[in-house]
C-alpha cells in the first residue's frame, strides 16, 4: 500500500498542497493525498513491527500568488540572508513582516535599521510578467553615512526554490545609484569601485521535490547559483516585443524573462565539452550566484551550450535587431521615429543621392562635385556618424571597416590610406572576385575623354587595425557576437591587448575610458584586458584591476627605440609584458597582443 501511495504522490506532484507559512518560516507546498485512508489503516493494523518506517513526505516548491502585495508578502516573509555573489559569505539579513515592515540587519558592523517593502505592478504595462518591488529604509545617515537618513529603491524581483534553499533576487533600476545600492546593500567583500545593482538572499526551505531537469531542449534560464560543474537554473519564459533603443531609436526585439510559470530552481550539470563561448561576462558566470539569464541548450539532461542574453535596458533584453525604417529627404533623414539634419553633423549645401543599410550601417552618399560624393558611415545603434569622407564606387567587405573607396586615379581603405593606384585618368568601378573575395577588381578611364575603359585586379589590401574595429563595435555593444569577432583576433594565451593612438571615428571617441593615467605625454596608449582580475600597471603596485573587455589609457611619448617604460599585466596564473615603443614600421600598424 505504500507503493500505491507513494506513487499517487509522485503523479499528484503540486495538484495537492497545503501551504504551511508562518512568521519566520518557509513557505513549501506539502504533497499528500488521503486517498483510500480507510485501507491504509488496516495495511497499518496489519504491519508487522519490524516494517521499515514510513516514506517522508514529499516538499513540492510553492507556486507563489502573484496577485497581490499581500499574497507575495505570505510567501517571502521570514528572515533571509543577504549573500555576497562571488564569496558566498553572508553580509546580511532582511527579515520581513507579514504587513511589509522589514529589518535589515548588516553584520559586518552589526548596525539595524528598518523600513519597508511592497511588492507592485511594474511601471511599464507592457512589462506585464516583470514582477516590481519598492524598499523603503530609514535611519541611513547615522548607521552608514548616506547622504540622506531615508532613501529608496525599486526595481524587479524574481523567486525561486530548489531542494533545500529558497532564493529572491532583487535588482535595482534606473538611471543612477541610490544610497541604498551604494552603501547599505553594498557587500564589504567587493573591490572599492566595484558596485553591485542586484542582490541574492536566500534561505533554507523544506523542499525535497524538483521536477525533472530538462531532456533535450533550449529555453531561457536564469542562473541563481553555481558550482564548479554545475549551475542551478529557474527556467524563463521570454515575452517578446518591439522596442527602440532610449536616445537613438534604434529598433530592436525586446523581452522580458517571465519565470512565475516555474517556481522550481533544478540543478544542472554542464557537460564537459559545452560551448560557453557565447557567454559575455565570465565574471559573472564564475561567481557563486552568477544572477543571468542564459539561453541554454541540454542534451540527455546536461548543459551542452549556454549564450548570455543580450541585456538591453531597464530590465529589458536584446533578442536581436530589427529592419530600420529609413526615409531621406533633400538634406534630412529619419530612422524610424528620429529625424537628423546633415546640418547637425557639419555639413551644408548638399543633398543625399541615395543610402544603403549594411548591418546597424546607414551608410550615405551626399552630392559633392562631378569627380567625387561624400560619404557618411552613420552608426543607427549610437545615432552618430562614425566616419565622413569624400571619394567614389564605396565598397565594403564583411565590415564597414572592411572597405575601400576611389578618388581619382587612387583606392583608398576605410582609414584613408591609399591601397592602389591605376595608370590612368579616374577609376569609374570597384568590386571584389577571386576565391574568398581576395582580389579587388578595378575599372577606370585612360583619359579625360571618359572612352576607354580598362579593368585590372589586385591581390586585396586588407586592413592592417582590424581588431581596432572588431573593439570598437564590442564597445558599442557588447553581446557575444562582438566580442567573439575582436577575440577572434587574439592569439591564444594573450593577456592585453595594446593601441597606440588609435584612429578617432567620431563614434569610437564616446567609448574611450574617461580617466587617463598621466598627462604629460604626446601619445595615448590603451590597454584593453583579455580576461577577468588583470591587474594593469606600470611596474609598481599601483594600477587598475581590469575585467575581460575593460579599457585603461596612459598618456606616454612612445619612443622609437629602447624604451625604460614596461606595462604589465598580472592575472592570478601569468605575467605579460610590454615594453613601450613603436609598433609600427613600414606599415601604419596601431596594435599589438601580448
């Protein structure tokens, strides 16, 4: 008979639950069923003495209401431990009251001060499944030196239950910090500067019942903690819409990560060949409580994959992006719901002829004179012209980068170098052949008279500063796709990435590091790390801790020969090493990997 039960349990699952809350206690959902009770306890008369005892009762996780402040408040309230996402260690506790009061307790100082929480409706309607929060504290000026005695903060929760820990997961949003964030919230294990916007507590629940990890399938996943071969994840599901980028406009498909349909968080183990290759932040993922969502793919129940969802803003992620709608006019054009002026870009006293969208590209040809047009590279995603220059027959490769244009008799590449030249008058066509497009066609007129047309082709002069571009576009956004193309360039083993005044795209000037080290050279030098906790430095104990994609720039005089300046780069199992000089030659090469 106790088979028979056991096996109704498991097949009821969370159909039956009796929810068992009290002030300080876990919420979980108890499966039971009381079916055929009379014959149970005849089976029980029966038993003989030496019987094993009877099976435990099974601890479902509680599918939550969230209907209401109230009905969210039953379930979270208790006391839960703030928890530092890299060491694990607690910091801190919030307990919470039935009717939202709350007491946040910082153990590391022991100081107390309380306040409030109330759950909400988020404050965007399309954001329907986004669940919002509000946290009110007072008594923060004496206690931890905020500027103000009572400040707020909201943002978005999640919840979650795997066998034997229930998490909640807060993140701040908005456009800056409150002293909240900054000072309360803030975990004495982080680095100086290294503010945190989104926090795990967590606290120990009588479940004992998970469903299933996942066969053979990809969905969305948010990652609450982790080991080192395995990460335990609350499946999402991702409500997509239409969005635009805040300031451009540019248009993109957004989502939000519903994961209410799914109170259960399931341990997965990550196979031993899995591509993380599409994972962003590494820093994160390394962490105890990684708190990301992934897009993961298993097989036979084991992570065989998993790609770091693109985060957009306010909550908001990037599935991918959409076709712009362009509309040029005389002097002005419009994507989608912003119009622009050539004006306000320095130009005057021309039109646009025609235009061409080539990836976030809205590339431009203005009329100039009979011998040549002027060309406008505008960045949609950043809604600034990265490059502006005069010539003919543009023509691009794979990247914007990776292009070339005519003036005259002479090819140019996309820094404005000329690449080629021809023996004749004006070159009147571009265009790519060979095997891979490595060779560049070149059509143009023997003399003025615009008669005779000769064609000959080249081996193709590719860019020399490409990985300069491939950051420059990281930068801009970065996403896995970006930073696997830069990467992609490096050679296995490189710590830094060096640039020595590196071309200035109008564009790529907003993403340099605001703080230069030093002001008294006549060179910039950036320092780009390659992986997590690179110490930057000089040769003394002075200097940035970089994480992987992380920029830092001296102002130097770069010698040309012998020089006594040398940047490291330390990470917790090697040293690189440069010493300050020239990179280039012959050739105008702005790069090294070290």
């Amino acid at each position: 008979m106790k088979n028979k039960l056991l096996k109704k349990l498991m097949i009821l699952g969370a159909l039956f639950t009796l929810v068992l809350s009290a002030c300080g206690s876990t919420n979980v959902s108890v499966v039971d069923d009381d079916t055929d009770s009379e014959e149970d306890e005849e089976d029980d008369d029966d038993r003989d003495d030496d019987e094993p005892e009877e099976e435990p009762l099974m601890y479902a996780p509680t599918e939550v209401d969230y209907s209401s402040n109230k009905s969210i408040l039953k379930f979270v309230q208790g006391t839960w431990d703030m928890t530092d996402r890299k060491t694990g260690e607690v910091y801190a506790t919030l307990a919470i009251d039935k009717d939202g009061s709350v007491r946040y307790t910082y153990l590391h100082t022991d100081v107390t001060v309380t306040g409030s929480i109330m759950f909400k409706e988020p404050f965007d309607k399309k954001l329907e499944g986004m669940s919002a929060y509000d946290i009110t504290l007072t008594g923060l000026e004496d206690t931890f030196g905020c500027w103000k005695d009572e400040d707020s903060t909201s943002g978005y929760f999640r919840i979650a239950q795997s066998a034997g820990r229930d998490y909640m997961y807060l993140e701040e949003l908005g456009n800056g910090g409150s002293s909240i964030a900054y000072e309360v919230f803030r975990s004495p294990y982080t680095y100086e500067y290294d503010f945190e916007f989104n926090w795990v507590l967590t606290r120990e629940n009588d479940v004992n019942y998970i469903e299933e990890t996942e066969k053979d399938s990809v969905f969305y996943a948010f990652a609450y903690e982790s080991a080192s071969d395995s990460v335990c994840l609350q499946r999402m599901d991702d409500v997509a819409f239409e969005a635009y980028k805040e300031y451009t406009d540019f248009k993109y498909m957004a989502a939000y990560f519903d994961g209410r349909k799914y109170p259960g968080a399931v341990w997965y183990s990550i196979s031993p060949n899995a591509d993380l290759s599409g994972i962003v932040s590494t820093k994160d993922f390394s962490r105890n409580y990684p708190l990301t969502v992934y897009e993961v793919t298993v097989s036979d129940g084991n992570i065989t994959k998993m790609v770091e969802a693109d985060r957009g803003e306010y909550g908001i992620y990037e599935l991918y992006s959409l076709d712009q709608d362009i509309k040029c006019d005389g002097e002005n054009f419009t994507i989608n719901h912003s119009t622009f002026s050539l004006s306000d870009y320095g130009i005057s006293n021309t039109v646009i002829l025609d235009y061409e969208i080539f990836g976030e590209y809205l590339i431009m040809r203005l009329d100039q004179n009979p011998h040549a047009n002027t060309y406008m590279v505008f960045n949609m995603r950043t809604s600034w012209p990265e490059k502006t220059f005069s010539g003919c027959n543009f023509l691009h490769g794979d990247h914007v980068w990776d292009s070339y244009y005519t003036y005259m008799d002479t090819v140019y590449n996309y820094e404005g170098y000329p690449v080629a030249s021809v023996e004749g008058y004006e070159i009147s066509d571009l265009s790519f052949a060979g095997l891979n497009n490595n060779e560049l066609v070149i059509s143009y007129w023997k003399d003025d008279k615009y008669r005779d047309t000769v064609t000959e082709s080249i081996d193709r002069p590719f860019n020399l500063n490409d990985p300069i571009y491939a950051l420059a576009d990281y930068r801009h956004h970065p996403c896995a796709d970006t930073w696997n193309e830069f990467i992609s360039y490096a050679p296995q083993g490189s710590q830094m990435f060096i640039m020595v005044n590196p071309p200035e795209d109008e564009s790529w000037i907003f993403y340099m590091p605001e703080t230069i080290d030093g002001v008294y050279g006549l060179d910039y030098v950036y320092v780009v790390a390659l992986q997590d906790n690179t110490f930057v430095n000089l040769g003394s104990s002075e200097g940035p801790i970089l994480e992987k994609g992380q920029m830092h720039c001296y102002s130097l005089t770069v010698p040309e020969a012998g020089s006594s300046i040398i940047i490291y780069a330390e990470t917790e199992n090697s040293t690189s090493m440069w010493p300050v000089s020239m990179i280039s030659g012959k050739e105008d090469i702005r790069y090294v990997f070290e």
